[in-house]
C-alpha cells in the first residue's frame, strides 16, 4: 500500500481503517481501528446564542466534526502507549490492511481480522482482547 501522509491519499467514502502496528525490536503486532474523525462538543459564542430564535430551551454547544489523531496514532495497547510515551515511536511502524466507510464497519472489520490472525492465541501479538469480551488469558491452558 501507498504511503498515507493526508486525507487526500484516503479513499472518499473512509470513516476510518484497521492497521496493523510493529515493534521492530520485538517484532512484537498489534492489530486495531482507527477513526479519521471524531465529534467535538463546542461552546455557542455570545454572537451565535444572540441569533438563535425560536421557542424552547436554545442549545449552548454545537457538535463540530474534527479529524482526529490518526497520523500519529499506533495503538491503545499498554506497552505501545509507553513506548510512545517514552520518545521511542521511531521503533513501530503501521501498516494499513483495509479502510471502512461507517462505525459498524469498521469495529466488524477489526474483530474479522483479529479472529483471521489468531491474535488472542499467538503471543506474537500485543492483543489482550477483542471487543471486551474475549481475553487473551482465557487462551493460556489451551493448545489449539
């Protein structure tokens, strides 16, 4: 895949994408999702309360659409939040494998590639669950 460097390199229609994050010294994968916006809660200004009209309660805020971090964004996982947190992004990379076009989309995408690659039961992978719900610890007595 192309190098991803702007919006302008994303398809159109992408609500967001699952990418797959390397530790290069460990070799060490992480697999997840990532919006490319999210909704910002925004006070009214003095200027936009004064021209609202209308009867009822007026709202004080305005949800504004914003792009989110997904540029600098390598995963939620402990160890690569650290590592980040330490000056030490230059150790991952992030490969991008596929793009979704809603929300729904792309939380099923994630979890379709998560069970494809196994990463609950290979300890190559930073994974610790999928969705809440199923945990890498469940995996520790059991040879599949």
């Amino acid at each position: 895949m192309n190098q991803i460097n702007s919006l302008d390199d994303i398809p159109k229609d992408a609500f967001g994408f699952i990418y797959i994050t390397t530790h290069s010294p460990s070799g060490k994968r992480y697999l997840g999702k990532k919006s490319l916006y999210h909704n910002v809660k925004k006070k009214l200004t003095k200027k936009q309360l004064a021209e609202q009209t209308g009867r009822g309660r007026k709202p004080l805020t305005e949800i504004v659409k914003k792009e989110s971090d997904w540029k600098t964004y390598y995963g939620s996982e402990d160890f690569i939040k650290q590592k980040i947190k330490e000056g030490k992004q230059d150790e991952f990379t992030r490969s991008i494998v596929c793009f979704a076009p809603n929300k729904k989309l792309l939380t099923y995408y994630e979890c379709m590639w998560q069970f494809k690659y196994g990463v609950l039961e290979d300890d190559k992978w930073l994974n610790t669950n999928i969705l809440g719900k199923f945990f890498s610890k469940d995996f520790l007595d059991i040879k599949i």
